[in-house]
C-alpha cells in the first residue's frame, strides 16, 4: 500500500510538472519572445485609461501622497517648477500641483493625460526621449514608474 501510495504521489507530481510547463511556462516564454517592444506593449495598455485607478483613488492617495511628502521634507518646493515626465494619470503630478506653482506632465499617453487633474495647458503629450521644452525650464524633475517602461531607459536618462 505504501508502494501504491509513493507511485501515485510521484505520478501526481509529474502531472503537475507537464500541466505547469504546458500551461504556464511555455505560454510565458512564448510571450516574452515575441513581445517586440516593452514601450509598444505598455503603450497599447495604457491608452485603455478605464483599467487604471484614478488619482484620488484611496490607494493612489497611501501610495503618492507619502513620497510627494518626502520629496517635500528634502526639497524646497514651494515657488518652484516641476515637469512629472511619464506622470499619466496624474498619481504624483496632483499631489505636486498642491505644493508647486508650476506642475506639468508629459506623458505618452493621450488617453492617461485625460484623467489627469492638471490644467490642460499643462498637460503635454510627449516622449521621455524628446522632451519639447528648453534646458533649464523647470527646477525640478522627476519620474516614477516610467524606467521599466521603456527600451532605452538610459537614453531617457540623459534627456
């Protein structure tokens, strides 16, 4: 009996071994060799701005509004001006608004800048590889959660 039960466990465990490369491995390694671009793949995600939570989601609000203050605590903010480049939606850009008297985003995403609370004039579609402003427009910079984004991460870097 115990034979019986030991052939079955290990019976079992070979089942789950094919069912997990079958359905989960293999899929996956499909996926990420046929995926071209990161940016072409997030940008297709992104123009779906129903997905997303809004700025002031309750979430958003824990997730931000904490690192807006931080940044605050180290930087003097207050009379300065602040480009959030690939700032969408608007998670940072309207916490930012509230201390800064210039706030603007550029982000890729027409779709994502529509939910966004800033003025439109200071909403920009745009690229973090060719930002449409002269050198030196704003004090201050910033980005979250864009670099994983792109293909060229470094290149935006520099820009």
């Amino acid at each position: 009996m115990l034979a019986l039960v030991g052939y079955l466990g290990s019976a079992l465990s070979a089942l789950m071994v094919i069912l997990n490369l079958r359905l989960v491995f293999i899929p996956a390694m499909r996926n990420y060799f046929m995926v071209g671009s990161v940016e072409e793949e997030t940008f297709k995600y992104y123009q779906n701005a129903k997905l997303h939570r809004h700025y002031d989601h309750p979430v958003i609000e824990a997730f931000a509004g904490p690192k807006v203050e931080w940044i605050a605590s180290q930087l003097s903010l207050k009379d300065k001006s602040v480009l959030d480049v690939g700032g969408g939606n608007g998670y940072f850009s309207h916490h930012l608004m509230k201390i800064c008297s210039s706030t603007h985003v550029v982000d890729i995403s027409p779709e994502q800048l529509k939910m966004n609370p800033l003025p439109k004039e200071c909403r920009h579609v745009g690229s973090a590889y060719e930002l449409d402003f002269a050198d030196n427009s704003f004090h201050i910079v910033l980005t979250s959660n864009l670099l994983h984004h792109l293909d060229n991460p470094e290149i935006a870097m520099k820009e």
